[in-house]
C-alpha cells in the first residue's frame, strides 16, 4: 500500500530539496541522461522558466520534507506541437519504491487539460522497468523505443517513450 503524499505546487524554499533530489538522480541513475550536476541557480531558473509558462512544477510532501517532484514542459520547440507536453517526475532515494510516483504524475494530467494539452510524452530509460510499469499502470502506452541514443555509466543507453491522451474532464489533484 502507498503512502499518502500532500502534494502542492513547488516554492522557492523547495528548491534545495528538488536539487539534491535531482543531482541524486543524475549522479546514481540513468534516469536522467546527463552526467553533469546542477547547481541551485540551474534549478531556480528552471523553475522560474516552468512558472513563466504556467507549466506546474508539484513537490511530494512528508513527514521528512520533499520526497519527490514532478513537472511538465514543452515537448518540442516546434508550434505544432503546442499541444503535447513531456512530463518528468522524481522520486527520493529512500523513498523510492513506496508508491508515491503515481501521486506526483496524477495530479499533472488535470494540469495539463487545464492548458488545453492534448498528449503528455514520457521519455524513459528501457532499463527502468519500476517507471515503465508506473506508466503503464497510469494509462501511457508504449509509442517507440530509441536505440543506443545516450550514453552514461560507459555503456550505451535506449530510451523508451511512452504516451498518453489527455481529457479535458481530467482530475486536476490526486484523489
């Protein structure tokens, strides 16, 4: 069984705790295919640009501060593709595994039908079978597997993509 997150929108002083979430990320998995850590200034501009776009940016909290976030962006630089946005979320170390990916993506989907989106995109490692089957389970369907086009940790990396339709009558917050 899962445990309940409060999930609301990310502020500023949330920030310290997405950066060591992320760099986490980048640092021990292949998640994110970047080798490269971030500094607070990265995340604070990353934030600000998500904001100024009136793209979400949700923190998962507990009784130990953040344990995840999650967010949305532009798929594609290209206007015809204004309609479609990808999405990624991010889970704490400890507390991976406990069933809180699924209360930060949820809440997204209202988010984004609120925008008028129509598809929200997930790019996936092909190795992290925990967020393939979390897609899964969350209505994404399989759409392509690119081969060999990252590489970290010495080894060549595929990622897989996964998508799902958005309804204008989606739940904006995680029941």
């Amino acid at each position: 069984m899962s445990e309940t997150l409060q999930v609301r929108d990310a502020v500023r002083a949330d920030l310290p705790q997405i950066l060591d979430i992320y760099n986490e990320v980048i640092a021990n998995t292949t998640a994110v295919y970047s080798e490269t850590p971030v500094t607070l200034a990265d995340r604070e501009n990353w934030w600000r640009s998500r904001l100024a776009s009136s793209y979400p940016v949700l923190v998962g909290m507990d009784d130990s501060g953040v344990a995840g976030f999650s967010s949305f962006g532009g798929f594609r630089a290209f206007p015809c593709y204004d309609s479609t946005v990808e999405h990624s979320v991010h889970i704490r170390a400890d507390r991976r595994g406990a069933g809180l990916g699924a209360q930060l993506v949820r809440p997204l989907f209202g988010r984004a039908a609120a925008l008028g989106k129509h598809t929200m995109i997930a790019a996936i490692d092909a190795q992290n079978e925990p967020s393939l089957r979390l897609h899964a389970r969350l209505g994404f369907e399989r759409a392509g597997l690119f081969t060999e086009v990252g590489r970290k940790f010495g080894r060549w990396l595929d990622v897989v993509f996964m998508q799902r339709r958005i309804e204008v009558s989606e739940p904006s917050a995680s029941s």
